[in-house]
C-alpha cells in the first residue's frame, strides 16, 4: 500500500469513528441534531492547524470539519446551522 492509500485509508476510519459517535450521541437530542461543538469537545478534535511561527489564536475544529464533509459527501450524515450553531445527525434510510 502506498503512502496516499495509507493516509486516505485512515481518514475513512476515523471518519466511520465519528459517524459512530454521532450515531451514539443522537439518542440524548429530542430531534437527534447533536451539536458538533459537543462532539469536538468530546473526541478532543480541536488543534492548532498552523506552523509554530505562524498565527493562529486557539484552537480550530478543522480535523472534525474534514471528517464531516468526507461523511456528508457519502451521504451518511446530515448538516444543520442554527445561527453559528452546527449540528449534525446520520440520515436514516
């Protein structure tokens, strides 16, 4: 297997980690919209995306935002903005 196999490879799991997750975390959310700021904060998905001598103030969800859109292109989940709030849920078949 060659290195882009390998590194897409394991971006598909983690991604099927975080569909999981959502899938768990839905049955606490009446209409089973879980925030993704809750699902960051759980998984620990927020680092710092910039060089050391570049700038960045804090943290960003940019890893869990990949792994979101890798799942909704495949139509596995759904996105929902509330004012700056983002949610997701898996679709139902």
């Amino acid at each position: 297997m060659d290195r882009k196999t390998a590194i897409h490879s394991l971006l598909n799991i983690m991604a099927f980690e975080l569909l999981e997750h959502i899938r768990d975390c839905e049955s606490s959310f009446e209409s089973r919209w879980v925030p993704a700021a809750e699902v960051k904060n759980a998984l620990e998905l927020n680092f710092v995306a910039v060089p050391k001598q570049g700038e960045q103030y804090g943290e960003k969800g940019w890893l869990f935002a990949i792994l979101a859109r890798m799942l909704e292109d495949q139509n596995l989940v759904e996105y929902h903005k509330e004012g700056s709030r983002a949610f997701y849920r898996t679709r139902t078949v």
